[in-house]
C-alpha cells in the first residue's frame, strides 16, 4: 500500500481526507537530483544513506525518468567580458566583465559644506523621563518657537517636525 503522501500526490483535491499540503525538504530536492543523475539506483541508494522513506508514488518517478532533459550546450562560447559600447558610455559599470578602467567615483564627504549654523539634534522618547515634558508638550514648544514649520507623516501617529527657514529637522514625533 503506497503512503500516505503518494496517494496525497495524485490528486490535487484539497477536500480528499489523504490531501497532504505540499512541503519542502532540501532531501527531497537530493534525492530528486540523484534520480534524475543516476537514475532509479541512485535514488534508493540516497533515500537508503538517508534514512528516508519513498516520497515519490512509482507513477511520479516514471514521469519524472520520462520527461527529464539533458541541459542543451550553446555552440557559441559565453563572453568573459561585455563588449564595450561604440560611444563609450559608462552608465553602467560591471568591474567582472570588464577590461577598461573605471570610472572616476566622488567617494567620502563633500568638500563644500551646505550646513549653516549649529546643527541640532533632539531625541524624543516616550514614555518621557519623569523630569522631562511629554512629547506631545515638546513638540507644542517647538512649534511655538518656530518661524516656520514643516511636517513630513508616514502614518497617523508618527510625524517629523521641522523648524526655521533652514527645515532643521527636530525629530520624530509620535502622536497617540
């Protein structure tokens, strides 16, 4: 009597009471490899080594010897390296397949500095230390104190508050 996977395997009827889920097994995909490399002998040497029980029902490992397929070779050899384009464009950089230098890349920090001022950063969290104001009190005060206000919102309950003609970014508010 085939097991109870087998039988589940030949229908697709998920209403049949020997229905199992299909699942993944990295085993199963070995020894379907062995089948398909070293036919029905290596299958049941791998399930045997294994310690597995047949998976496959005999219908199944028939269509699967019946239908493999020898990988097809290519009569033209795979390029090691892309040709370069005619208007030597160099949009697109691939340091593997290429022989020509590359491309010259700004790497590191900017030597022009867009920033004015002192920079501040205020970390907000909640619940607030005991001392502190609330956040919702905090943000109140930045907003008060503001010459122009900017928010930026990812949800109903999280928003960025910024400040200043300069958009300083004060941080993260969480609203409840």
């Amino acid at each position: 009597m085939a097991h109870r996977s087998q039988r589940s395997s030949l229908g697709d009827n998920p209403l049949d009471p020997n229905y199992l889920p299909p699942h993944y097994r990295e085993e199963y995909r070995l020894a379907i490899d062995a089948l398909v490399e070293h036919n029905l002998q290596g299958y049941y040497e791998f399930l045997q080594n294994a310690g597995m029980v047949e998976f496959l029902s005999r219908p199944e490992l028939e269509h699967i010897l019946s239908t493999v397929q020898a990988p097809r070779q290519s009569s033209q050899p795979e390029l090691l390296y892309q040709e370069p384009e005619a208007d030597g464009s160099s949009d697109t950089y691939w340091p593997v397949h290429s022989d020509l230098e590359a491309p010259v890349l700004d790497l590191g920090w900017p030597v022009h500095h867009s920033f004015i001022g002192p920079t501040e950063v205020t970390t907000l969290v909640n619940p607030s230390d005991p001392e502190m104001p609330s956040i919702k009190e905090q943000a109140r005060r930045l907003i008060k104190r503001a010459q122009q206000v900017g928010f930026a919102g990812w949800s109903q309950t999280q928003y960025r508050l910024s400040s200043g003609s300069a958009g300083r970014w004060y941080g993260t508010v969480k609203v409840d």
